[in-house]
C-alpha cells in the first residue's frame, strides 16, 4: 500500500509516498480502506521527532481517518466489511489501509461525505472528554476558547451553542473571528487587536467565564486566570506557545479555580471507548440533524502531504485540513 513516511526527522523534515505492507487487523480491530485523513498539530510535532507515537502504533503519521471497512479481525460483530466509518487511531492514517479498534470507531453521520468524516473524530473526542469529562461543564455555563478557528475550536464552538452555551473564541484574523460568529460564538475576540481578559471580563460584568479550553500555553497560563470566573476550570491541552512560564498562582488560590492538562493520544482503547461511547448518544445526533457540521478548510491528496503541513504551519487555515487518499 501507498504511505506517507518522514525522511529526516526534525525541523527539515520531508514527508515521501512508499510503499509499505499493508497492516492485517487482530482481534477487535478493523482494517480501514482510507478515504481521507485529518492534519493536526501532533502530526508536525511527530515528524519533528518531538512526539512519538504510542508504544505498539505505528511510525505513519496521522491520527484520525474515514473509510470503508476492508477487513473485520476476530470478535468483532458490530461492524462488517464495506460499512462506512471514520475513526479515531494512534498512528497510521496516512496511508490507503489504516487499522482502528473498533471501540474508536463511529458511523459516517448523515448528511456528512465520506471525505468530511475525517475531520470529525480527534475534535470530537478532544472537546467532549476535556470539556464534558475533565471540565465537568454544567448546564448555563461560560466557555472561553482560544484557537476558536482551528479544527477543535470549530467543532466546540458548534457543540456549546447547540447545548446552549454562551462562548466566547480568539482568534487571530477579522476573517477567523467572523467564522467564529457564524458557528455561534456570541463573542469573537481578536487576540492581535484585543485583550481577551479585558473583552471577556466587560462581556460577562466582570465574572469571568466559567471553562476555559487553552491550546496556546506561554503567558495565556497566567492570563486564563484573570479571564476566569470564581471555582473556574482551565483546560490546556497543548502548548504552542511554550509550555513553560513564570506563573502567579496566588489568583487560583482567591477564586478557587482548577488547572488541568490532558492528552488522548497514549489512552488505552477502553478508555477512548467510552468516549466514543459519549460522541455516539449525544453529538452524532446532533450532527445528523444538522446542528453541527464539519469544518473542512482544503484538502490536498496524499502525494501532497507536504504542502498541506506547510499550509497548517501557516495557520491560515479555518477548520480542518485533510488529505485524501
């Protein structure tokens, strides 16, 4: 089979099409025929030799596919060879066959292309397990998201106002934030002409929010507890601009508030399972009807896997990036 390999691991990396075996499913697992592929920020941290895939996945890029099953390995019964699905794995999503648990797979939503369905399942788990699992986000509270135009801010902006969250989003263009509004956040805030702890400090009376969901690590550590209401919860789960920082912690002892972190790459099966398990009772439904769509930004095919980290190194993008095979 066609796969994308890293030549030159590190800051010049370069991303090749080779020939590779192609991958036999065991027990539980499905072997997927890949329509597409989603980008994502773990991705460019790997082929720079900075973030190893999980031990027993695959060195091939790419965490998040939508397919047709090819093969089903032993005990597996809720799927069967030509269903449609998209799926969330550890490693090996760009290439034409990708193997996935099926306890992290779903069905390809309706009204969604096969294509689209590669930008569903890594936002989906990310902003249900940080925002509904780590966050515990109640009914009638505040959102903040930084990163409000990326694939997981797209996706949580949606999910939040479909649960009828009010949500706040940065975002770095006129253009992004507009996209942010359109999705339904009642606030778009453009870091580079705005402070975000001054603009959610006056939109909310001076409370704070109640969640705040932060990819962007450097000095938003200390600035998220400004912006942050009393028994608040901050929630990174990367730190693009540096996770190291000179942090004032005196604000998390005055208004009580909770700081977590979170990966879902290294999580066990099971443990994704029942997130997937989550995504299936409450946002599948809501995607079936409409109320939350893909994000798409470009796609480019798989041969072109360099120029679409190029575009993602850029950040230019609104959405997800995909490549198709």
């Amino acid at each position: 089979m066609r796969a994308i390999t890293v030549d030159n691991p590190g800051s010049g990396y370069r991303l090749a099409v080779r020939e590779l075996a192609r991958p036999t499913p065991g027990p539980g697992e499905l072997l997927v025929k890949v329509a597409a592929a989603g980008l994502n920020h773990a991705d460019l941290h790997q082929a720079r030799g900075g973030y190893p895939p999980p031990p027993g996945a695959p060195d091939t890029l790419g965490m998040e596919v939508s397919g047709w099953i090819s093969e089903v390995g032993a005990g597996v019964t809720n799927w069967k060879p030509g269903d449609e699905v998209c799926a969330l794995v550890p490693g090996g999503g760009y290439a034409e066959y990708c193997i996935a648990s099926e306890l992290c797979t779903l069905p390809v939503p309706n009204g969604v292309s096969l294509i689209e369905a590669a930008a569903l399942p890594e936002v989906h788990f990310t902003v249900w397990t940080n925002l509904m699992d780590s966050a515990r986000l109640r009914t009638g509270e505040t959102v903040l998201i930084h990163g409000g135009a990326s694939g997981i801010g797209t996706a949580a902006i949606q999910l939040l106002a479909a649960r009828g969250h009010k949500v706040f989003a940065t975002a770095g263009t006129v253009e992004k934030c507009e996209a942010c509004r359109k999705l339904g956040a009642s606030r778009a805030i453009n870091y580079r002409a705005e402070d975000f702890v001054d603009a959610v400090k006056n939109e909310t009376g001076g409370r704070g929010v109640d969640v705040i969901l932060d990819m962007v690590g450097g000095d938003y550590i200390q600035r998220n507890m400004s912006a942050a209401a009393v028994w608040g919860r901050i929630v990174n789960i990367a730190y693009q601009n540096g996770a190291a920082a000179t942090v004032n912690f005196a604000p998390m002892l005055m208004k009580r508030l909770a700081l977590m972190a979170t990966t879902l790459r290294s999580r066990t099966n099971e443990e994704k399972g029942a997130i997937r398990d989550a995504l299936l009772r409450e946002v599948w439904p809501l995607i079936d009807a409409g109320r939350i769509k893909p994000v798409v930004d470009s796609t480019f095919p798989l041969s072109e896997a360099q120029g679409a980290h190029a575009r993602m190194v850029k950040s230019a993008h609104i959405g997800k990036i995909l490549l198709t095979i």
